[in-house]
C-alpha cells in the first residue's frame, strides 16, 4: 500500500524545521508506520531538494512562495481568498509523482486538504484541532476584540495580531471549504466526532487514537507522590489556551499559604496576558519556561505534584495524555473533547473552564489527599497506556487506510465517485 501523508510537520525529515514541538506525534507514528506502507511524506520548507529518500521514506519538502514579507502585509488588508493556489498546484504535482493508494491530510486547516478536489484518489483528513471552535472561543471570555488589540506594545504587535487574526479567521473559512470537500475523516474524541459532522453531514468518520512522543513510553512514570507541591502546564501562544487563568488561579493559591512552585512551559506572550490580568507572573509565583523538548518535559513531570491544563477550548491535548503516561495527576478544563480523555474523579479531574476557584479546589484536594492523587494518577496511566498502545494504533490505522481505499473503490465502480 502506498500513502502519502501532508503534514505540517516536517516529521522524521532529515533537517528540522523550527524548533516548535507541537507535532511530535507525527514523527512517532512515521516511525511505526514507515515499516508497514511505503510512505510519503510532504510538507512546507524551503531551500531544500524536490525530493529525498531517506530510511524508507520519500520526502516532499515543497516551498511556500506565497508566504512573502510583501504577501503578509497585503493579506492584512486583503481576504486571502486565493493565496494558495500555487502551493496547491505543487501539491497536486507531488501526488502525481508519488502515486498513492490513499492520501492522509494531517488538519482540517491548513491548505494541504485543499487537493481533496483536485485528485481522484482517496482523502483522509485527520482531525487536530477545529479551528472553527478554537476561534470561536480565541479569547478569554474578559478579553473583548478591542482590549485583545488595545494592548499591543506598540506598532509592529498590533499588526501582527491584525495579521495573526486574518489568519485564523481565513483558517476558518478553508477548513469548512476542505470539510465539506472530504469524504472521509479520522478523529479520536466525541467532541471532534460531533464538530467536524456540523461541517458535513455526510462523510465518514474514523476513531484512531495517536502514539504520543517516545520519551513518554521510555520513561518512568511516578510510583510515589512528590514532596514538594510543583505544578507543570504546558499551552502555546493562541490566547484560548488559558495563560490568563494560570496568573489568576495561581495568585489566589498564594493565598492558601503553602508554598508552591508552577512551572509553564510554551510560547507564551507572557506581558500580554499580565496586562490582561492585571497580575505578573512574579506576584502570582509562576515561572515562564518558554518552549521545552520532550526530555526536558518528561524530567519535570516526573516531579511533579500534578499537571494543570487551563485551556477555554481543546480536542485532545497531547500534554494530557504524556502527564497520564508518567502517571502524573490531572487537572483539566472541561472543555471540547477534553472529556474524553480525562474521566472525572477516575483518571484526573475536570475543572469547570475559566474558573479560578475551581482549580484551586481540585489543586488542593490533589495536595492534601495524597491517596486520592495516587489512585488518579495511577488510573490515568493505566488510561494512557491502553489508548496510546502502539501496536493497536498502527493496526488501527492500516484497517482504516484499507477501508476507505475499498469504499472509494466501490463508490467508483457504481459511479458515485
């Protein structure tokens, strides 16, 4: 079977693009799956060759040369409305030459999903995130459009977030344009399940579960409850992911007045969203830890008293699933399709979204019933290890890839297709 894979990750690829570690999932998978399908991988980086093959995998580096100086200062004034059809058009050259059994498009945003209406070979988007629910919920709910833009530091922040707002915003509208395209989708929450089915009631939808970072599986997990109450978050820069709420429920934790130490670690806009508060990360006693790798990620969770995850809107946070991997307790915001993940007073516990005082109780009720946050922890692992077993995952998605590929075969044959 041959698969070609549109990622915006540049996966296992010999040179790495940036230092973001959002998509570390992705190389995982290649490399489980890489053994199993002959794979293709192509995404968005330049300066390199058209084409390179490296461990069994053909590599599609394609340049964006849509993505100017000139063309992000035009689309702050201009809907992008044809920006990408170039980056498409190379797209569409890449599937000719690699010739796939089946495409998967990794997100439901980004201009990969657009060759859906371009090819006669069937297309899987694998659901991340909505972009729709995330912008739709893009800002603290005390944050109103104006202060989002009236506490920009200066010129250059202000129209990078004018520009950083159009970007979502045209995110959005392609997304519903590539759903409504696509006939067959792949997610792993009733949340995404539900969402992505508003966008188009009539394709077919896939669970599969993802393997998370290797480091997790490595490592090992918490067996006895730390000593010390160190709290470990881990979001990026969009402002739904609840920055604002770690300031506020950390500084009404000080008043409790036990000692605690909470580490974030992202890339985080941290003056932002202590203008937003009114509270720096000093007075609160959070300390900002900028962008972390695995290795890293897995050293301070495994010191950790728990892991809090404050987001407005999420589908499944990986950050979760690795802190159940190590055993390490939850709190998370009861949003999206977080639920499905974290069972409520089984594996972690959901804490009403936006909601200080709510964190606070389930902080220190982790804290002082320490049984309480054994058994949590010790069931989220138990949670983590059943639903990112990697050899189900593989198997999982290969009966998948199988299925679609028969079923777009037979709407072919009846001439539906």
């Amino acid at each position: 079977m041959r698969v070609l894979w549109f990622t915006h990750s540049s996966s296992n690829y010999p040179v790495r693009n940036g230092k973001y570690n959002g998509a570390g999932w992705v190389s995982s998978l290649e490399t489980r799956v890489a053994s199993e399908v002959e794979l293709g991988v192509c995404f968005v980086m330049a300066g390199q060759p058209a084409k390179v093959e490296s461990g069994g995998v053909t590599y599609y580096p394609v340049p964006d040369d849509t993505d100017t100086r000139f063309s992000r200062i035009k689309y702050l004034f201009v809907r992008e409305t044809r920006r990408y059809d170039s980056l498409v058009k190379r797209f569409v050259r890449v599937v000719e030459d690699f010739k796939p059994d089946i495409i998967e498009v990794f997100g439901s945003e980004h201009a990969y999903g657009l060759i859906s209406e371009r090819v006669k070979i069937p297309v899987i988007v694998h659901l991340q995130g909505i972009i729709n629910a995330c912008f739709d919920n893009f800002l603290p709910p005390d944050v109103s459009m104006g202060k989002y833009f009236n506490l920009s530091s200066g010129i250059p922040e202000f129209l990078w977030k004018v520009y950083y707002w159009r970007h979502w915003d045209a995110a959005c509208i392609r997304e519903q344009k590539i759903l409504a395209d696509t006939r067959y989708v792949m997610g792993r929450t009733a949340w995404d399940r539900m969402a992505s089915w508003t966008m188009n009631h009539n394709h077919r939808y896939y669970h599969c579960d993802e393997i998370i970072r290797p480091e997790f599986y490595e490592a090992e997990p918490q067996t006895v409850s730390p000593d010390k109450l160190k709290i470990v978050t881990t979001v990026s820069e969009a402002p739904y992911k609840g920055v604002d709420l770690v300031l506020r429920t950390a500084l009404l934790l000080k008043s409790w007045g036990r000692e605690f130490e909470w580490k974030v670690f992202g890339n985080v806009n941290v003056k932002f969203f202590e203008k937003v508060t009114g509270i720096t990360a000093d007075d609160a006693g959070v300390e900002f830890c900028g962008v972390a790798d695995a290795a890293t990620l897995v050293r301070e969770l495994q010191t950790a008293a728990m892991y809090v995850h404050p987001s407005y809107i999420e589908n499944s946070p990986n950050s979760v699933c690795e802190a159940q991997m190590l055993g390490v307790p939850v709190v998370a915001s009861d949003v999206g399709g977080v639920y499905s993940i974290v069972d409520d007073e089984h594996d972690g516990f959901l804490a009403m979204p936006g909601d200080e005082e709510d964190f606070m109780d389930a902080i220190k009720v982790l804290w002082v019933d320490k049984g309480l946050a054994r058994e949590l922890g010790d069931a989220g692992r138990r949670t983590a290890l059943e639903r990112h077993d990697r050899e189900k995952i593989v198997s999982d998605l290969l009966g998948i890839y199988e299925d679609v590929i028969a079923h777009y075969k037979f709407r072919l044959d009846i001439g539906s297709e």
